[in-house]
C-alpha cells in the first residue's frame, strides 16, 4: 500500500500520545452544570494564554464565530467582514441563519481591510438603514493563504469600528501560527479585538474544540448562546485534557510547520509550469497554480491522489498545500518527487 501524505488541511492531524493519556485521566464532571474541573482548567489556561479574562470552551470553530456573531449582534444588524473570509464563505450562512444578521463584505489584501473602507461600510444613522454591529477579522487569513495581520494591522481596523462603539471579533482559528511567524506574543495580536476564537484542534493536534475568548460579561452571554445552539456539554473533561495539552505542548512546534511549508514551497517554485511565490505564504498554507500546464487543478489533485499525495483544489487552476505536525520533513521530500513526476509526465504531451 503506498504511504499517504495528506496536505489537505492540518484539521487531518491527530492527538498525541500525552493527548490520549491525560484524556483517559482526565477528572470530569457535568460542564452544564459547571461542574467539570478541567474544562473550567483549560478555559482559565486558555483565558490567560489568550489575553482576555475569561474564555469558553466549544466544540468547533464554526461554532465559537457563530455564538461570538450572536452574543455581539442583535437580530437584523449588519456585520462587516473581508469578502474571502471563513465566517462568510465557510460557515454555511450563519450569520443570517443564527445570528440573523445581514453581511456586509469589504475586499481585503490577504486579510487587511483599508480603515477607509471598514469607516466607509460603516452605517450612519437612518430609518432605512440597518446598524452596524461588528466588524470580523481573520488572522491568519485561510483563503488567503494563511497570510498574517500584524498587531499595527489589526490595530488599525479595530479602532475604524470601535471609535464608533462598534465591537470587534477576530476570528484566530490559526492565531498561533501568526504569532509564531511574527515572533511576538499572541497576545499582542489579540489586544485591539473584543472576542477572539481559536482552534484547539487543526495544527495544535486537539482531536476536537475551540476557544471563544473575551470579557467576563461577554462569555456569560455567549455561554447561553452555546446552550441554544447545542453545545453545552457534559464531560467535556475528556476533551479538554487534550486542549490542556495542545496549548501547553503544541504551540511552539508550529514552527517546523512552517519551515517545512518554506521548503515545499520553494521546491514547488522550481517545478517549471507550478506558479507558486514562496515569500507570499508565511505559515503552513500554500497555494500553488497550475495554469501552465493546461491542466485543472481538480485533475491535478486526482493524479497526486493516484500516487498517496493528497492536497485540495481551492479554484479552478490552484491547489492548497498545508503543512501540521503529522507530516514529516521526510513525506515533503516524497510529495515534492511525486509532484516533479506528474509534472513530467504532462510536460511530455
Ligand atoms: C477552520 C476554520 C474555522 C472553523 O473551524 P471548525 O472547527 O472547522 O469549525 C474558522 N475560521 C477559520 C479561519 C478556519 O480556518
């Protein structure tokens, strides 16, 4: 059987075995009630990792952006956010479905949003118009690329939202891998924002959960938002114990992500036909195009497939690459071999 080298997404990794241990140890108890000591553990962990004062344990992504959209907006509120962005693109309507908000995109530059344009979106007062109620930021960017906002950046759109008392969320599912290529604290990114979520699971290993982050007052409310959208959990202690572990063990590992994504990169780059700029991809997300070749990026996939690689199409002629911690530096050099032979194979025709 050939090995697989799965490079769709770092949602594929799995959790460690110091992960599997504390989980089988874990003290648990009945969360709803508030009765699990190492949820509340990790959500103390988390809180204080994070930079805000209280943090709530969910159990996805999707769902911590969503009670985070419910607990700031009221019902028929706009929301701002970047065109490409998860919370929009990914997370199947919710904002209109959940929070019952109306989206309101602004194009971004690999996530940045001019202020101009966030104060231009932003609705003044009049009978017709609905209220604007928060702005969403990504870091790092998914569909970007997992582009980095810097802290000046996110600085910088928050305060065109917030100087008119409009909140702001940010939506860090991979907010360590920015901090990590930026070198600073991930709190430093977080300060400017009002809520903050991020993934447990994805390049830290947690098989499942996410955290949702932001004052005391805010995690009160959103705690009732998670009971309505049915993530109140029971002995969620078990999955906790491997978010303890993610965040105490897994963060500064994320730097081999990256190196191992710079090298494929820049390998990729030398594969006449790929068109890949290494320098524009600054943590474990690449995009590689194969409009040269005259292939689909669909059909790229399937040869790669054909041969264990694995890596998803994100547009007609462009597939994504993601590095995490269960591919080895090894499996790059077996994916770059594999991906030299296809391409040879379709230069010949
Ligand atoms: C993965 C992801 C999410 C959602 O996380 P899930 O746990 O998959 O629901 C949200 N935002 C971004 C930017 C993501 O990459």
């Amino acid at each position: 059987m050939t090995e697989v080298i799965d490079l769709r997404s770092d949602t594929v990794t799995k959790p460690t075995a110091e992960m599997r241990k504390a989980m089988a140890a874990a003290e648990v108890g009945d969360d709803v009630y508030g009765e699990d000591p190492t949820v509340r553990k990790l959500e103390q962990i988390a809180a204080e990792k994070i930079g805000k004062e209280a943090a709530l344990f969910v159990p996805s992504g999707t769902m911590g952006n969503q009670v985070a959209a419910m607990t700031h907006l009221q019902r028929g509120e706009e929301v701002i956010v970047e065109a490409e962005s998860h919370i929009f693109y990914y997370e199947v309507g919710g904002l209109a479905l959940l929070a019952g908000a109306q989206a309101r995109t602004i194009p971004g530059r690999k996530g940045f949003m001019e202020p101009e344009l966030i104060t231009a979106a932003i609705r003044p007062d009049d009978l017709h118009f609905p209220r604007t109620g928060l702005l969403c930021l990504e870091n790092t960017h998914n569909r970007a690329g997992g582009a980095v906002l810097t802290a000046e950046q996110t600085r910088l759109m928050a305060k065109a939202a917030q100087e008119q008392g409009i909140p702001v969320h940010l939506d860090g599912a991979r907010i360590f891998n920015a901090a990590i290529a930026l070198g600073t604290d991930v709190r430093v990114l977080t300060a400017p924002v009002d809520s903050v979520m991020f993934c447990l699971s994805k390049g830290l290993g947690a098989p499942v959960g996410s955290i949702l982050a932001g004052t005391n007052e805010f995690i009160r409310k959103a705690r009732k938002n998670r009971k309505v959208l049915g993530g109140g959990l029971r002995q969620a202690g078990i999955l906790a114990a491997a978010g303890i572990v993610a965040l105490e063990q897994m963060v500064d590992r994320l730097a081999e992500d990256h190196a191992h994504a710079r090298f494929l990169a820049e390998e990729l780059a030398n594969i006449p036909g790929l068109t890949i700029d290494p320098a524009a991809f600054p943590t474990n997300i690449l995009i590689c195009s194969v409009a040269k070749l005259g292939i689909s990026a669909a059909r790229f996939s399937a040869l790669l497939a054909q041969h264990g690689v694995l890596a998803n199409p994100v547009s007609a002629t462009e597939l994504r690459f993601v590095t995490h911690k269960d591919v080895t530096k090894a499996q790059i050099k077996t994916a770059i071999s594999i991906v030299n032979q296809i391409v040879k194979a379709i230069n010949q025709f």
